[in-house]
C-alpha cells in the first residue's frame, strides 16, 4: 500500500458502507455456481487428470500454462460477440489496475501545484476533483470461458509458427461460465483441453486427436460413451448454407402456418447465427429442424473429402462413431469437423468433451495467415460425475501406515521409521501424541489405514517392529529392513 492507496480504495460512500457489511460476522459458504472438492474425492481428481496427462504425452503433446483471465476482445473476436459464452456468460469486469495506475500518476502530478493561495484553491479542489473523474477507466478484462482463444493468442504472442512441426499443446484448469447452475453445470468448472496447431489440416490429425480422447476415456474407464462426429465446411461453403438456413427459417417464421413454431431463443438466432437453431433442445422445435437442410449435402468438395477421409482414419483406428448433422457447436471458430463425446449418467449434460478443427482463428486473432488448428475440450467435473455415477471408481491408494505408539523410547523409532517409510513413497501418519494401543488401531481403522505400524517397550527391546494389517488382523514381527521392504513390495504390487 502506498500513501495514496486507502484513499483510493474507499474514495466513496458506498465503498464504505459495503465494506462494513462484510465484515459483518457470519458463516460463510462458496459462492452458487462453486464448489469444494474434498479428500478422498479429490484423489480421484488428481488420478483422472494424471491418466490425462499420462495420455497426452503418450501422444506427444505438451503442457501450456495460461492466465486465467484476457482482455475481453479476445474472447469476443475468437468465440464470437454473438454467441451465449461472450453475449451472457462471462465474468467480466474493468482492470482497476489500470485506473489506478492513472490515478496515482494525476495524483503525482497535481500535488504538488497545492502549494497556493486560499482564493485559488476553492477553484483548483473543483477543477481537481472533475479530471480525476475524467480519468479513463481501466482495460475490460474477463476470467476464462474457454482456452482454445488463449492458446492461440499465446501461440501468436511467442511466434511460435517458426517452431518445427505441429505445436501439440495441452492445458488443465479452470475455466467461468455464469451460467444457471445444476447437475453437471457450474458457473467455476475445469477442463482439460488439448490443440494441435500448425501448417496441416490432414484429417490424420483429427483422427489422431479422437483416438487420444477414447484412449484416455477407455483408461479412465468411462462407461458407455459415444463419440459424435459432423463437418460444418469452412468459410465458404458454411457461409452458403448458413445462408440458406436462414432463408429457410425466415420462411418457417414468416408463414402463419409454422411461425408459432420456434420459440423467441430460435427467433432471435435466425439473425444473429442461425447454426445455433440446430443446437436447441426443446421438444416444440424438433419437428421443424428435422426438416431443415443438412450441411452435409452443402459442403464444397475439399470439405467433403476431407470429411470422408476422416471417417475413413476413423474405420482405420476402429473407433466407433455416429454422424450428428446437428452437431455445430456454440462458438463462432469452428470449421469443418466437429466432435463430441457423450457418456452415461450425467441426466441432460451428457456431454463430457467437446471440440473440433478451427482452421481460421489464428489469424482471425492478428496471426500468420494459414495456420490450422484443432483441439477439444474435456469437462472434467462431467467426466467425473459419470465415473461415480456408473460405479467405476477405481481403488485408489489412501493412507498406508498408521504409527501406534507408546512409551518415551518408542518416539524417536517412531520418528525415524516414518521419514524411512515416507522416502519409499509410502502414505504415513504419525499421530502427535501417544495414544493407548486400542484407540490407536481404532483410529487406523476409521482413517482407512492398511496397516498399523506397533512401537511399544518390547519393539523397542527387541528391535523389531509388529506390523498388522487391518484387513484381516493378520500380524508379522519385522526388523527394520524387513519392514521397509515388505512394505515397499506391497505398494508396488497395489500400483501406488
Ligand atoms: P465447450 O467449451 O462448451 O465446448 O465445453 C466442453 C466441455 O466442457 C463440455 O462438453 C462439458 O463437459 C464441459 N462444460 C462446459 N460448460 C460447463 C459447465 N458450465 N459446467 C461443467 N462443465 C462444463
């Protein structure tokens, strides 16, 4: 804080007032929207996010650390103004930085001119106090909807089309939508997303790319899923039959017969991205987009052979998919092929993963003309919920040693023989204070040991160590060496 900053920071009334307000005493709770994910739950988490990870540098892709928030030009120019994600859904909020900044650079400037006559100073205060609330305010800047838009901008800000080959990129993180909350669907939520960029749009990319998303599903074992595949064409094609189902659905509107037929959210994107009305899930609707003009029968030729070599790498890699002509996702950057991944157990989200190619966006963003692009987007919290939901969570290891001890030799043994066990890797709990034998192993249990480690007066005598495993009750007398490599042998055989 520097001299200036209390006064900046609660320059006014309802500052004041508010500030007050919180600091009022009560419970709090995470904001609607956002939520805790709490041991043992999140050990869950970290394996399925480690088995992504694992996955995507099988298939040599890399991490990229991001900013969790942009300018928020960026995402309107990448994701497209018109779209829910930019239109209604972002946090977003004016850089106070930057006013603040300004602010004390004035401040800096004006103070000094103080120094004048009484009569003066009346006419200064008020000319003063307007300039600084002339001042500009800060850059508008919003937390992530997405990251495909940051990737790109990163990959424009580092130049990194000078480097060889593709760049294979992967993120993990969150990511803020201000949607309605419910099952499935969170205002904080994370994704683990990949994006190959670079000079080729052969369809052995998307290929390539489905096979690494099935491969680390199968691994995560997510239970029924269905890959969905569609080509929206590129910029020309797409640009004519957008067109063309537009007038389609102009027609729909404008005849009383069918007006009646689609509701105000279909109304309105006939103007503004007609693509999106096939994406609308009310019952009402679905009759008259049936009967809608399908893409597939408006690609121009590249597209369409480039979309039947896809399915062809499909066939080649036997991953099994089914074609959605509806599927035209939300943002503006998508062209030709289009993909999602549905699962069991997740109600009307069942979408767990979404993507497709986006061969114009980086230079859309300001970038070298033809680069290609493609990548998708894993909910993670989706991806989850169905884990649970269908009963296949994996063991995962837990705590494996409880230290149960009594008597003031047994502490330094104890000590010591925990740091050992710990350096091979082993879940230890040493508990701070002594406890009697039958509340200790009590304790083990509740905590989900798989084994209590007994240090009493005749461990200590005899130098060695009474292992029992909770299980069974099952108990072994051990030295040290021994203990160290039973029990070493014993994690490697559960895979912790
Ligand atoms: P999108 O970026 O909209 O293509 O979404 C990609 C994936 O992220 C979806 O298939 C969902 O699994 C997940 N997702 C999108 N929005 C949310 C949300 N609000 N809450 C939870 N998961 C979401």
């Amino acid at each position: 804080m520097n001299r200036y900053s209390r006064l900046l920071v609660c320059s006014d009334d309802f500052c004041a007032v508010s500030l007050l307000l919180m600091t009022e005493k009560r419970q709090f709770r995470a904001v609607k929207g956002t939520r805790d994910i709490l041991p043992p739950h999140s050990a869950l988490w970290n394996w399925f996010e480690q088995s992504a990870r694992e996955t995507l540098q099988s298939y040599n892709f890399r991490e990229i650390r991001l900013p969790i928030f942009e300018e928020t030009a960026l995402f309107a120019r990448a994701v497209g103004a018109d779209t829910d994600i930019v239109g209604k859904e972002m946090f977003t909020f004016l850089d106070p930085f930057d006013r603040y900044e300004r602010q004390l650079k004035f401040l800096d400037e004006e103070l000094p001119k103080l120094d004048m006559a009484a009569q003066d100073l009346q006419k200064y205060l008020r000319d003063f106090s307007r300039k600084l609330e002339d001042l500009p305010e800060g850059d508008s800047i919003s937390l992530r909807p997405e990251a495909t838009a940051s990737v790109a901008r990163a990959y424009i800000e580092h130049g990194m089309q000078t480097l060889p080959g593709n760049q294979k990129l992967y993120y993990v993180g969150p990511m803020f939508r201000r949607e309605r909350p419910q099952k499935g669907r969170y205002r904080q939520f994370y994704q683990i997303g990949a994006e190959v960029l670079g000079q080729s749009d052969r369809p052995a990319i998307d290929a390539e790319v489905l096979e690494m998303l099935l491969v680390l599903f199968r691994r995560a074992a997510l239970k029924d899923t269905t890959l969905y595949v569609n080509s929206i064409g590129c910029q020309e094609c797409r640009g004519q039959y957008v067109e063309l189902l537009r007038r389609e659905l102009q027609k729909i509107r404008d005849n009383p017969a069918t007006a009646g037929k689609l509701g105000p959210d279909s109304q309105r994107r006939i103007e503004t991205n007609p693509l999106r009305v096939l994406d609308s899930k009310l019952p009402e609707e679905q009759p008259v987009i049936e009967k809608l003009p399908r893409i597939s029968d408006h690609l121009c030729a590249a597209c369409r052979q480039h979309f039947a070599e896809l399915k062809e790498e499909l066939t080649l890699r036997q991953i099994p998919y089914k074609e959605n002509w509806r599927l035209v996702r939300g943002l503006d950057y998508y062209t030709r092929t289009t993909f999602e991944v549905t699962a069991t157990g997740l109600g009307s989200q069942n979408a767990v993963c979404g993507g497709g190619r986006y061969d114009g966006l980086v230079e859309l963003l300001g970038g070298p003309a033809g680069v290609k692009g493609i990548g998708f987007a894993i909910g993670t919290d989706r991806a989850i919920l169905s884990i649970q939901e269908s009963g296949n969570v994996p063991r995962l290891p837990g705590l494996s040693v409880f230290i149960a001890r009594m008597g003031a030799k047994a502490y330094p043994l104890a000590v010591n023989v925990a740091g050992k066990l710990r350096a091979r890797g082993l879940a230890v709990e040493l508990p701070p204070q002594e406890m009697k034998f039958g509340k200790a192993l009590g304790l083990a249990d509740k905590l989900g040991a798989s084994y209590a480690l007994i240090i009493g007066d005749e461990e200590v005598s005899s130098g060695t160590f009474t292992l029992k495993r909770l299980a069974d009750a099952q108990q072994k007398k051990l030295n040290e060496n021994e203990l160290l490599e039973y029990l070493e042998s014993e994690r490697r055989g559960s895979g912790a």
